[in-house]
C-alpha cells in the first residue's frame, strides 16, 4: 500500500476506499478542531473515516461522520463519536473548494487523518471525481497486473 503524499508523521486514521472509489484529482492539507479526548483517542489508532465526507456550510469546512470512539479513560466530559469537526483552512481555499465543489461536481473526500512532526492532528482530503463501474474495474485490473509483474519479477532474479 502506498503512503499518501502529503504525510510524514503518524498515521491515525486511513481511507483506502477513497482511492478505489473517486479519481483524486488534488491533495491538501487541513487543519482539525478537536477536543482533548478526541486527540487521545486519535493517538490509540481505532478511529474509522471511510464513511467522512467535508461539507462547506455557512463559508465555513467541516468533516462530517468521521467516527473517533470516545476516550477509554475519559469522564463526564468525553466527546461525542460522529460530531461534525471544523477543518481548518485559508478563506482563499474554501472558496475555490466550494467553487469547484458547486460548479466542476467534485467532491471532498478525507483521504487520512495524521500527527504531523508537530504532534499536530491534520487531515489529508482529497477534491475527487466519482468512478463508474468500469473504472473500477480498470483500476482494480491494473493494481492485479503491477502485482503480478512484481510476483513474475522476484522469481526471475
């Protein structure tokens, strides 16, 4: 599995759906609003983003339906799972993601969420095209055969 681009620290959550569902057509990078508990509970690994999606509501980013389980050791003041997230980024960028989000019909997908050399919680989303079927058959014909060529090229050497 390829590393996405953009991240050099640790990974806490990854969308590999994404890949096999929409042409990713640009990565970048945001920042993530979050509570204390969902940072502990971001570092423990078990948070889930194949269902995400970032919605622009009232000029401003949000990462919607991305599931950060409540921290184990939390009290009265855990977070809640599925709340929305404000993402954060430049004016600049959220009008030209909401402009091609209306106009060219692409969408904002997060593609992972990661801790940067920091120990910043960021989010690598993705302005993607939804596939057809016969693009995903495309694709998943081509992962097959650059597999198999590494399987015939190990055993010739």
């Amino acid at each position: 599995m390829a590393r996405p681009t953009l991240i050099e620290g640790r990974i806490a959550a990854h969308n590999r759906k994404a890949l096999y569902n929409y042409f990713i057509e640009e990565r970048l990078e945001a920042g993530i609003a979050l509570s204390g508990t969902e940072v502990k509970s971001l570092r423990g690994g078990k948070s889930n983003i194949i269902d995400a999606h970032a919605a622009v509501e009232r000029d401003e980013l949000w990462l919607v339906n991305a599931y950060i389980p409540e921290y184990t050791q939390g009290n009265r003041f855990n977070h809640e799972p599925r709340r929305k997230r404000k993402l954060l980024l430049h004016r600049r960028q959220i009008s030209r993601l909401t402009g091609a989000i209306q106009r060219e019909g692409y969408t904002l997908v997060p593609l992972s969420i990661f801790f940067n050399d920091r120990g910043m919680a960021k989010v690598e989303l993705g302005l993607a095209k939804g596939k057809k079927q016969h693009d995903k058959r495309d694709s998943e014909k081509a992962r097959d055969w650059q597999r198999d060529r590494q399987r015939l090229l190990k055993r010739g050497e």
